[in-house]
C-alpha cells in the first residue's frame, strides 16, 4: 500500500514539472512570436496589406495571427490559470489543438504553393501535390482527433498549474512523421529546381532561397522534432 501511494506521487510529481516545462517552453513562444511580429510588422503592411486580396493573402493572414488565439490566449490560459474546470479544459485543449493543426496545414498550404509557382505550375504537379497533401495531412487530421478525444483531466495537484493531464494516447508523434514525410517530398522538389536553374544560368536568387527557406526550415523542423524525441524518451 506504502509502495503503491509513493509511485503515485512520485508520478504526480513528474507529471507537474513536465506541465511546467510545457508552460515554460509554451511562454517562450509566445515571447518569440511576438518578437518576431514586432521585427516583421513593416513588411508585413507593405508587402501583404496592400497587396490585393487573394486567397493566398488570405491563408497567410490566418496562419499569421492564428497563433495570437490559440497559442498566445488559450494554451498559456490553459496552463496558469487557476481553479479551471475538467470541462473547460476539454473545450479548451480541443480548440487549441485544432486550430494549431489549421495553422500548420495554411502554412504549409503556402508553402506548396511556392513549390508549384517554382516549377511554372506543371500540369503533373497541379494534380500530383494536392494528391500528396491528403495522403499526408488526412491521417494528420484524424491523429489530432483520436489524441483530443483519449485526454482525460483530474485535480490540478497544485491551484495555479491550470488544467491538469491524467491521461492521453501518444499519437502525435505520427503528426510529425508525416508533417516531416510531407516537408521532405516539398524540400526534394525545391531542391530540384533549383539545381536546374544553377546548372542553367539561371537567376541565382532562386538558388539561395531554395537552401535558405528549404534546407534550412527542413533542418530545423528535423532538430526540433529529435528534441521532441529526446524529451519523451527522459519520461
């Protein structure tokens, strides 16, 4: 009995500071998303404000401030707020995680659409990378509703750690697997044209965007979700 009361508190004592880690690692994000808004701002007005409306226009300034609600709102709400009930924390986490996976998917929407634009909107690849962004974002879709769905919430152990996690499927990380299968194949595809406008003599702008916004946002994307790996295998 002595056995089984110190293994569930020293359970609930690392599941606290992991939902401490997630708070703290959550406000830093925001901090950097308002960061980069305040460094972003004047380009922002000139290039996308005044352009005209266009449903490219229109995904970037979802995508954009999207995170203003669900991340910079509801998540950091989420995971201070005092005394919030097991109800309110389902509707919140449910909201949060589906408009986080919105965002991502406008995001990477825009940026598909830039791989189109570089390969002078082929007829295959007009079929071909819509077909490609089902394959990989349905099952995204349908892992972020079996995770929202198995999250199950007690007593917060301490009043001001917000909503308190007893249970959930480890599922995501298939939406990372796919996000990076996706981002692999787009990558592939802007490394390809850009090779063939270096080889060509073509405009070299083309060439430096392919590895600064390709390769590095891939290598990124590829060290952030090791990170993600390292962590749950500490759990």
């Amino acid at each position: 009995m002595m056995g089984s009361l110190v293994v569930s508190l020293e359970s609930i004592e690392t599941s606290v500071q992991h939902m401490r880690l997630v708070g703290y690692m959550d406000v830093s994000s925001v901090a950097l998303l308002l960061y980069d808004y305040t460094l972003t701002l004047s380009l922002e007005v000139d290039l996308v404000w005044r352009a005209p409306w266009n449903l490219l226009k229109l995904f970037y300034i979802v995508q954009r401030y999207l995170p203003f609600f669900d991340t910079a709102f509801l998540v950091l709400h989420h995971q201070f707020a005092p005394e919030l009930s097991i109800r309110y924390c389902q509707i919140s986490h449910s909201m949060s995680g589906w408009m986080f996976i919105t965002g991502i998917a406008i995001s990477e929407v825009i940026l598909t659409a830039r791989v189109w634009a570089v390969w002078e909107r082929n007829k295959k690849l007009t079929i071909g990378l819509p077909v490609f962004f089902l394959l990989c974002w349905a099952p995204n879709f349908a892992m972020m509703g079996v995770f929202l769905q198995s999250m199950k919430f007690g007593p917060a152990p301490l009043p001001s750690l917000g909503c308190f996690v007893t249970r959930s499927d480890n599922v995501l990380y298939l939406c990372w697997t796919f996000l990076m299968i996706y981002d692999a194949g787009m990558l592939l595809l802007m490394l390809i044209a850009g090779v063939r406008a270096y080889k060509t003599g073509g405009d070299s702008a083309l060439f430096n965007v392919v590895f600064r916004d390709g390769v590095m946002y891939y290598a990124y994307l590829y060290i952030c979700y090791q990170r993600r790996n390292d962590f749950e295998s500490t759990e």
